[in-house]
C-alpha cells in the first residue's frame, strides 16, 4: 500500500516536470536564440564579406608587377594632366585630350585618380594595378552588401560575389590601368543603388553625389537611371513617393550633358588620333548599314553571354572576322541562336520579375547595363571589349546565383551538394583568372597569346608588330605582317607596316611592291592618304635612287610645320638632279639640324658652287662652332 502511494506521487511529480519544463526550456532558448541567432547571422556576414575581399584580391597575386597595355600608354604613363595635375584643366579636357575633336568622352575622376595615383605610389605600372586590385575587390564586398539588402539570401548573396570577384573576364579591367573608369562606375553605381533603398533626403543627396561620381568616371553609368526605376518598381516602392528622387536623378544627368556640351576647350586637333579614333580597324560597326549594325551587335552580345558561362578564349583586344564578321539575316545559325536566346531572356525576366525573383530583376538590369555599349541603338566605338561586360557581370552572377536553392549556407545540411557545388565553380573561376593574369605579365605576352589563339584579331597582330619594333626585332616583325596577309591581303595599314619594315632590312626593291598596293588600295577610296605610306615611299625612292619619285611623294606631305627632315630630303633630291639653287632652299629651311648630318656641309658645299661666298663663310663658321661645342677635334 505504502509502495503504490509512492509509486503515484513520482508519476504525479513527473507529470508536472513535464509540464513545466517545456515553458522554462522554451522560454530559455527562445531567449538564446534572440541573442545568439542575430550575433550568428552578423558573424556570418563579416567573415563572407572578408572572404569576398580575400578572393578578390588572392586571384590577382600573380598579377603583379604587371605592365602598360594600348590606352595606358596614352592616358597614363604619358598624360600631361596626370604628370602635373591641373584640376582646372582636368575638368575642361577631352578624356583622349584636348587635340582630339570631341570624341565624346568625358571622364575627369577617372583622369584626376591617376594623377594622385602617380603622385602617391609612382609611375609604374604596379601603383596602378594595385589599386585596380584593391577597387575590384571593394565592388564585390559592396555588390555582396546591396544583395543582402534586397533580401537574396545569404547562399545566393555570397555566391553571386564571389563569382564577380573571381570571374576571368575581368582581367582585362583589372590588369589595364584604364579599366579604372569601369571599376569606378561599378562602385558608385552600387553605392548609389544601395544608398537609395533609404527613405531619408539626406542619404538620397549622398545616393546623387555617387552618381554624379559614376557619370565622371565613364559615360555608361547613365543606364543608373533606367536600373533604379526598374528597382523601385520590382520591389513595389511607391513611385510618387520616390518621385523627387528620380527627379534628382534626371536634373544631374541634365547638367552633366550640358557641361560636357559647353564647359569643355578644345585645341588645334591631332590628325593622326583623331584618324585612329575614325580607323576602320577600331570602328568597323560605324561603317555598317542600321540593320547589319544592330544583327551583328547582337551576335555580339551572344559572344559576351558565351564568355561569362565559360570564359574561354579571352583577348585583350577583339577584331577581325572571327568577332566582327557582318550578320546581314536572322535566317542563319546565328540568326536562329539570337532569336531563341532573346525569347528565352525575355520569358525568364518577364516571370520572374512578376513572382518577384530577383533572377528576373538580374536579366533586366543585364540588358540595361549593356546599352550604352552594346551597338545596338548606336555605334559605340569599339566593337567588343570585356571591359564592356563588368557592370553587366554584376547582374549575370546575380541571375547565375538566383537560380540556387535558399537558404542558411552553414546552417541547413541538406545545401551541402549546392556547397560543393558552389566551392567548384569558385574554384574553376578563379583558375581561369590566375592563368590569364600570366598572359597580363607584359605586351609582349598578352599580344603572343591574342594573335597565337586567333590569327584573324588583326588589331593583336598590330600591337604585337609595335612591340617587335620596339625592340628593333624587324624580321619577327615581318613574320607577324605576313601572317595577318594570309587572312588580311588587302589590309592599308598592315601593308604599309610590311614595306616599312623591309626599308628597315635593306630591302627598298621588295618594300616597293607593298607600299604600291597599300597605295592602290588608297586609291580605291578605302582609306585616306597616311603619312606613314607617304614617308614610306619617300625612304624607298631614296634607297633606290630616284629623285624624281622621291620629290613627288614629297609633295603629297603638307609643308606646314614640316619637320627638318622634310626639308633634308628635299635638298638631297634636288641636289642630285643638278637643281642647286632649289636644294639651297630646302637646306636653309631645315632649321637646326641632328648631330651628324650632312646638311650643314652640302649647304657650305652648294653655296660656294653658286658663288654665295659671304654665307658660305657664315655656314662654315657656325659648323666650326657646333663642332668645337660638341668637343669634335679635327684629324
């Protein structure tokens, strides 16, 4: 009896454990979970944001010193304004110059950060680089931070960073010191996205004063305003709300057109930049009819989609027919690929941006962000260049990172296969990235690696030939010419290029031929007259003796501020005809001439002949005087 009582109250005293213990036990990891969960989540963001920066920055380790590539030269490593920084001039200069005729570029932060860069790290090529590196690293750290803001997930939000941080298409703007402009835009572009989701007026100021920065860094940020309408209307924000923001948007775009309009000074143009600028090779969808512009742009943007899914085959230059062949009809292979690739496109943003995935949003602000480049509605100038595909790469990891299954990263066991996944991928990038950045170590290689990948990128095949020239290298100069004639035959400025250097070899008989036919080209009305083909001609008629032919392409030269050169070669071919009194005139206007010219000599030689004693003596008197300046003693 005794027993079964006992027995009773443990049974009742468990009971009642049991029913008290969950309240407590509950209420108790209620409690640590409301503290410990928000300390987990934000542990999780600092240590994935520093392993985004960490990523950003490891895969260009081997980068480094790095090297001056095409426009560097140009618009850093021999730019007046970055030398000497003038803020005055800075901001009332063309980007290529104040002797280029409006080229339509306006980008006076991106100039004015070269100068300072120069000013604290120095004019070689690494100070650039490294705060390219260090820039990029920052966009994805920034990129990683909007994504958690609009609620990507964390899964998603670190993937799609990581991705962009270690992605090799970016090599280019990375490795170049002027993909500084597109490292700029990225970030402010970001900061100012970011700092719009506020509803304060004073963070909307700071969200302007970003894309004001961006619109002074590269004209493409001007696709902001269309990005943030299609933000606002995603996310269902109250547009009249939001309306003085927008139209804070649309009166710095305003003013920043109309001071690019008329806050800019121009000076005496640069024939030969401005000839590039207009060259054929560098603007070959300018010279398109409309509707082959727009299909062949848009094979293109097929090009840049292949390249972000699998990075293969990067150069730093594109151009040939291997990129820029003419798309004249849809009713062909490529035709067939832009129309189902656009219809899928257009299906995924469409659903997704009406259930609000952000995969559908991504798609969208991809196609915005290549506007302005994109060839489309306008010939851009350049007819494709990974540089082009950074801002767009932001929305293209997003929409790749979108289609992810969500959720907590550490937290869920069943995303280990999506983990590992990820970890591959990540891996395979940065791969890729490591390996190009080798090709980056110098011109020498990266125009090796162009030309040797495709022998049709005829612009890799010029730059590779400067190098060669550089170094005096003529015979492996020639070899590159006459690779590019395999596929280029009738190519101006690659046949000038051959004759040029034949002259160099001693080979003016040979080098005639070449610069005959770039001469007949001309006459096709293919390409203007250069002065490179003319001076050409002028060398190979001397070496050859004929100074007649020589006279003749003399006179194809304007005489306006002619060089000494000019009026030495002049003399020398009237001097051989027997024509003294002319070659005394070409001789007086040489002007000072180089150490170790005859000039001086056949002028004192010529006036004694027409009996100009008087100015012979004078001629004589100043080359004893040079001579003894220049600590010459006579035998």
């Amino acid at each position: 009896m005794i027993v079964q009582i006992r027995k009773k109250r443990e049974v009742l005293g468990s009971e009642k454990t049991r029913k008290v213990a969950p309240s407590l036990t509950g209420s108790l990891c209620n409690g640590v979970e409301e503290v410990a969960a928000p300390l987990s989540l934000r542990w999780q963001k600092v240590v994935l944001s520093l392993v985004i920066v960490l990523l950003g920055v490891m895969v260009y380790a081997n980068s480094f010193p790095g090297d001056f590539f095409v426009d560097d030269v140009h618009l850093v490593a021999e730019n007046p304004l970055v030398i000497d920084i003038d803020l005055s001039t800075i901001f009332t200069t063309d980007y290529w110059g104040s002797r280029v005729n409006k080229s339509g570029l306006f980008r006076p932060l991106t100039i004015l950060s070269f100068g300072a860069n120069r000013w604290l790290l120095g004019p070689e090529p690494w100070s650039y680089h490294v705060v390219n590196v260090c820039l990029h690293a920052l966009v994805g750290l920034v990129f990683f931070q909007l994504l958690l803001r609009w609620r990507f997930g964390m899964i998603r939000s670190f993937f799609a960073a990581a991705l962009f941080a270690v992605h090799p298409i970016h090599t280019e703007v990375v490795n170049e010191a002027v993909g500084r402009s597109e490292l700029f835009v990225a970030l402010f572009f970001l900061l100012a996205l970011q700092l719009a989701e506020s509803e304060k007026a004073y963070v909307h100021t700071i969200a302007g004063a970003c894309f004001a920065l961006a619109l002074l860094s590269k004209e493409h940020a001007i696709t902001f305003l269309a990005a943030l309408f299609l933000v606002d209307v995603f996310f269902r924000r109250g547009l009249r709300k939001r309306l003085a923001l927008h139209a804070a948007m649309l009166i710095i775009v305003a003013v920043w057109l109309l001071y690019r309009e008329f806050g800019l000074h121009y000076g005496p143009p640069d024939p030969f930049r401005n000839s590039l600028l207009e060259n054929i090779l560098y603007q070959p969808l300018a010279f398109m009819s409309t509707t082959v512009r727009v299909l062949t742009a848009l094979k293109i943007q097929l090009l840049y989609l292949g390249k972000l899914f699998w990075p293969s085959g990067l150069q730093g230059v594109y151009s040939g027919p291997a990129v820029g062949s003419p798309l004249t009809t849809l009713v062909s292979v490529w035709g067939a690929l832009i129309v189902a690739t656009g219809l899928a496109g257009m299906s995924l943003a469409l659903y997704g941006f009406r259930r609000r995935q952000l995969y559908g949003l991504a798609i969208v602000l991809y196609a915005v962000c290549f506007t302005v480049t994109s060839n489309i509605f306008f010939a851009s100038g350049v007819i494709m260049a990974e540089r082009a595909a950074y801002l767009p790469s932001l929305w293209f990891c997003m929409g790749v990172a979108g289609f992810l299954p969500n959720g907590d990263f550490f937290l869920k066991r069943n995303r280990q296969l999506a983990g590992i996944a990820i970890c591959v991928v990540l891996l395979l990038a940065s791969g890729g990235t490591w390996f190009r950045n080798k090709e980056y170590s110098s011109q020498e290689s990266l125009w090796t690696a162009d030309f040797g990948r495709d022998p049709q990128n005829i612009l890799a095949g010029i730059f590779l030939i400067d190098v060669y020239v550089q170094r005096q290298d003529y015979a492996r100069a020639e070899e590159i010419c006459r690779e590019i004639m395999v596929y280029h035959p009738a190519l101006i400025e690659n046949l000038e290029t051959l004759a040029w250097l034949l002259v160099r070899e001693g080979k003016p008989q040979e080098a005639l031929g070449y610069a005959m036919q770039a001469f007949a080209e001309v006459e096709k009305g293919k390409e203007h007259l250069s002065d490179k083909l003319v001076t050409t001609l002028v060398e190979i008629n001397v070496l050859l003796r004929q100074p007649r032919e020589v006279l003749k392409w003399l006179d194809h030269i304007p005489r306006e501020g002619q060089l000494g050169y000019y009026w030495e070669l002049k003399g020398k071919a009237h001097e051989e005809l027997g024509e003294m009194r002319l070659a005394v005139d070409a001789y007086r206007r040489v002007g000072e001439p180089p150490p170790g010219s005859e000039v001086p000599y056949s002028l004192e030689r010529l006036l004694l002949k027409l009996g100009e004693i008087e100015e012979a003596q004078q001629v004589q008197q100043w080359i004893k005087a040079r001579e003894a300046a220049q600590g010459f003693v006579p035998q």
